[in-house]
C-alpha cells in the first residue's frame, strides 16, 4: 500500500503539471471505486483552475475555487500525466482532461482507491479525526508522551493510530522503533518522555529520508508506465527476519501483531 513518502511523490510529481490549468473534462470510466463516486463532478470541475496540490496524511486534494477532489490510492493506486493519445487500458478508472492537451489519468487494479468531493471550506469526514502530520511543528516527543500515559496498547499498535499521528504506516514505524531503540510490543504508556523524543525524531528523520529518496527513483511522470516509484528502501529491521542486525549482528525478529507482522531487534531494542 502507498505509505506517506510515496503519497508525497506523487503530490510532488504531478503538482508541476497540473497547478494553474485549467479542467477541461472529467471522464469517469465506472461509477464506483471504493465508494461511489459523486457524479455531480463531471459538471462542477469543468472550467475550473487547479489552484493547489495538496496532501493530508495519505490522502491527496486538488484544490478549486468551489472545492477539492480527495483522492486516496488505496492498496494499487498511482496517478499519471500522460500525453494526448495514449489509450486507456483495463484498470485506467478515470481522466482529468487538462488545459495543456494532458490528461491526469488515475489507475487501480484492486480499486481500494477513492475520489470523492470536499466542499470548500468544509472538512470531510475522512479527514475530520486525523491527527497531526509526522513532519508538521505541533507533533514531537512531548505530545507522543502526554497522548500515551495510561496506554496499555503496545507502541507500535499506539504510533499506527491515525488519530495519533497521520500517516506513519507499517514499515515506518518498525524503522523508527528500531532508530530509537524500543520494542514494538513495550506498552505505550511505559515508553518514557526521553524515548518518545527518539521516536518521534526517527519518525521525521526516516519519512523525510524516504520521500527524498521517491524523488531520486521517481519514474518520469509523462511516460505511460510513469507510476510513481516506490523509493528505494535501506530498511533496518522491517521484511529482515533472520537477517543480521546491521549494528549488533542478532538475527532480526518476526512477531505477529494485530495480523501485521512486526520486527525488531533483541539486543538493541528493549
């Protein structure tokens, strides 16, 4: 599934070709993805400028002046701007039609994705409950603590929670746990105020690192196969069970919580 960094490269490698056209059409190829999508915008988005790019937590929007579409890839998702005269293939669900002659075509073949329609100056519900940004000012050490006394969750169940912070998925929160050198399965509630100031800067560290590295990888977003590239991944611990360590040489661990595997060091995570 596109984690946070991989949300953000696509943001950043479509923003240059969409930012200030102008909506010429919008073609929907099926009614529904995840959730129906609002017919009402096949009329509402023609004409309209793409005055922004956005992304809030894993989700995409593309501002106009009456609203945003919210787009969220799901499992398979990926977006491309493609040159007049590509045709579209089987899992090729819906078009914007551009100013520039291209087209911002959206692809799933799983369709766990959404568009749907935040109204200007609204929030819509998928967003209303979502916690702070991994790499935003308010989120820190001090706020992972206050949030976590009296948690009896396991860290790793307690940094996945959306209303926590946004956006910090499976491999990201074994690489920071790792960086800072806690268990997964250590209660929330008895990590110490100094250990959150180590997780949440691994967490920045680590998303920051990886968005850097999807833009190094990212294919070029005009080709018909330009799907945004997952960045290349130095990963520590996550998919490394039975591995050495990278710092102690330990064999690297493998638990199951809440049906998603997890994996840690023994000697340098305590």
């Amino acid at each position: 599934m596109p984690e946070l960094p991989e949300v953000e490269t696509t943001r950043r490698g479509i923003e240059p070709h969409v930012l200030g056209q102008r909506i010429e059409s919008l073609l929907l190829r099926r009614p529904d993805l995840r959730w129906p999508i609002p017919d009402h915008l096949v009329r509402t988005l023609p004409g309209r400028e793409i005055e922004a790019v956005r992304r809030r937590a894993k989700y995409l929007l593309i501002d106009t002046e009456p609203g945003s579409m919210l787009i969220h890839l799901g499992m398979s998702g990926s977006l491309r701007v493609l040159t007049p005269g590509f045709g579209a293939g089987k899992h090729d669900h819906y078009d914007l039609a551009l100013g520039s002659g291209q087209v911002l075509r959206y692809n799933d073949p799983r369709r766990f994705g959404c568009l749907l329609w935040q109204a200007a100056d609204e929030t819509h519900e998928l967003l209303a409950a979502l916690g702070p940004e991994p790499l935003g000012d308010t989120f820190d050490g001090d706020y992972l603590y206050s949030l976590s006394r009296g948690r009896s969750a396991p860290v790793k169940a307690f940094l996945m929670d959306q209303s926590v912070v946004v956006g910090v998925g499976n491999i990201y929160v074994a690489e920071a746990l790792f960086e800072a050198g806690i268990r997964p399965t250590r209660a929330a509630g008895k990590v110490s105020r100094a250990a959150y100031g180590a997780v949440a800067m691994a967490i920045r560290r680590i998303l920051a690192y990886a968005i850097t590295r999807g833009g190094t990888t990212l294919r070029d977003f005009l080709k018909p196969d330009g799907e945004p590239g997952y960045f290349e991944q130095e990963l520590s611990v996550y998919g490394r069970a039975e591995e050495p360590c990278r710092v102690c040489g330990k064999p690297i661990k493998q638990v199951v919580q809440s049906n998603r595997s997890s994996f840690y060091c023994p000697s340098c995570q305590k």
